[in-house]
C-alpha cells in the first residue's frame, strides 16, 4: 500500500468508531480492512494520488452501500465467505445503510463531523510549521523503530510471556556490542523525550512510560 492508501483506510477506520459502529455495533474493523482490499483491487493505481484521496474514501462507501443493499460483503481471502452473515438482522442493515448514504450525500463534509479529523485539518491549517515538524518528527521515530525491528530480526525467537516492553530492552541487550544499534536506540529514545540512563535505573513505571510514548507516536 502506497501512502495515499494507507490514508484511506486510516480514514476509514476513524469513520466506522465515529459514525457506523455507534448505529451498529457489529460493524469491525475486520470489514472495514476487507472494504479497502476490494477498493484497491477494484481501482487503478494511479486514482490513488493526495488530490482524489477523498473522492477515493467515498468510493468505499459506494462499494459498501452496494453490498448493504445486497447483504454481501465477500471476504477477500475468501471471496465466498459473507462478512455480513450472522453479523446483523434486517433492521440493523438498514440503519447502517441509511447512515452509509447520509456519508455519501454530505461529500467532503463528512470530514468536518469527525472530530478527530477535523482537529487535525485545523491544525495543520493554522499551525502548518508546527504540523510540517511534526510529521517529520513522527517519519523518524518510524524509520528508527522499523530499523531497529530489521536489525534486530536474526535474534533467537521471542517468549510468548515476554511482553512488549522487555522483548525491546532484550534485544537491544543481545545487540549493544553493535555501536550501529544501540545509537538507534539512544536517538529514538532521545526523539521520545527519554534518557536511557535514567529508564535503565529506574522503575519498571518509568521504563514503561517510554514504551507509551512509543506506541502512542506508532499508532
């Protein structure tokens, strides 16, 4: 997925916790990822540009209205499997059937009434430097981590009891005689406000605050 399709279903899953699961409850996350599957097999790739993003958000919408109407949403794994059935009586599809056309009817709108993604245009619109560093802060902490991640791959295979906080300080153990790692790890802690001296000593409350900051920043 290109960044502009990444976006969409970003876009789509803030959609369904705001506006669809709320009118019905059975609508998952699982369905709207299988919605952008069939949407990008159904779409050329070249639609997908930063200026039809929306116009390709709506056209989600349009595939979903049409399978609410038929009452099939095929899995795209495996395109025989209903993601509807069992999911909601009559009643419930037509509800969320009528909030699907009011999202197509309001068009671009529909942006405005999500809140989090109407802060986030605000934002970006009133504090566009402080918004472009941001962005560019965020693209770092990302490489490092997913760098982090790749150097670290050939290390033996994790505990299912370890969590995720003690898997990261683990590895970083077996891997700091690598001057390469461990300076990854010293600049992706110093992007998330921390010292490693001062998690390394202190509480296990502290050492999991870093990890906080991490997963908010990645998710």
């Amino acid at each position: 997925m290109n960044d502009v399709q990444v976006k969409v279903y970003v876009v789509l899953k803030h959609i369904q916790k705001d506006r669809l699961k709320p009118v019905c409850k059975n609508v998952t996350s699982n369905m709207v990822k299988n919605l952008v599957f069939w949407s990008l097999k159904m779409t050329p790739m070249n639609h997908f540009t930063p200026e039809t993003i929306v116009d390709r958000i709506l056209s989600s919408f349009y595939y979903l209205q049409q399978c609410l109407e038929y009452k099939y949403l095929p899995c795209y794994m495996i395109p025989e499997r209903n993601l509807l059935q069992g999911r909601m009586d009559e009643r419930e599809c037509i509800i969320l059937l009528r909030e699907v056309q009011n999202i197509i009817n309001e068009g671009y709108g529909f942006l405005l009434k999500n809140q989090k993604l109407s802060l986030s245009m605000e934002l970006t619109y009133s504090y566009h430097e402080i918004a472009r560093d941001y962005a560019q802060w965020l693209v770092e902490v990302e490489d490092l981590y997913w760098v982090f991640v790749e150097m670290a791959g050939n290390v033996r295979p994790l505990s299912d009891q370890e969590d995720a906080n003690s898997r990261f300080w683990r590895r970083h153990e077996v891997l700091q005689g690598d001057q390469t790692i461990s300076a990854i790890v010293c600049r992706l802690l110093g992007l998330l406000g921390m010292d490693k001296k001062a998690i390394r000593s202190g509480s296990k409350e502290l050492a999991d605050l870093w990890f906080t900051r991490l997963t908010d920043a990645l998710s």
